[in-house]
C-alpha cells in the first residue's frame, strides 16, 4: 500500500491510500491535469481538487 499526498496552494493536503499497482495512473493524472490545466479532478472517493493548484506530489510507503 501506497500514501499518495497532494499539496495544494494555500497549505490544502489531501491523502489517499491506494495498492500499489493504483498509484502511477493518479499520479499521472495529476500531472497531466497540472500540465493541460484540468481545473477540477476526481482525485479519490468524494474528493475533488484543482490541478492546477498543485505544489507538490508525495508519494511514501504505507505498512498496513
């Protein structure tokens, strides 16, 4: 399992935690919307955010 941290403008965090195998298409979509200035993505159950209001991306090891 994987923690996906997004960072947003304004000190906004939003996590989630996916498998392992999950982590690299929303990560990629992240990007993608950050880089085509998407301004709204489904980033995971019930949480939207803007992409192009990203700052960072983390992505750390979860022991579940």
């Amino acid at each position: 399992m994987r923690r996906i941290r997004v960072i947003l403008e304004g000190r906004w965090i939003v996590d989630s935690i996916l498998p392992e195998d999950e982590v690299e298409p929303v990560v990629d979509a992240c990007k993608k919307g950050m880089r085509e200035g998407v301004t709204c993505l489904l980033f995971d159950i019930n949480k939207y955010i803007n992409p192009s209001k990203i700052v960072a991306i983390e992505v750390n090891e979860v022991k579940a």
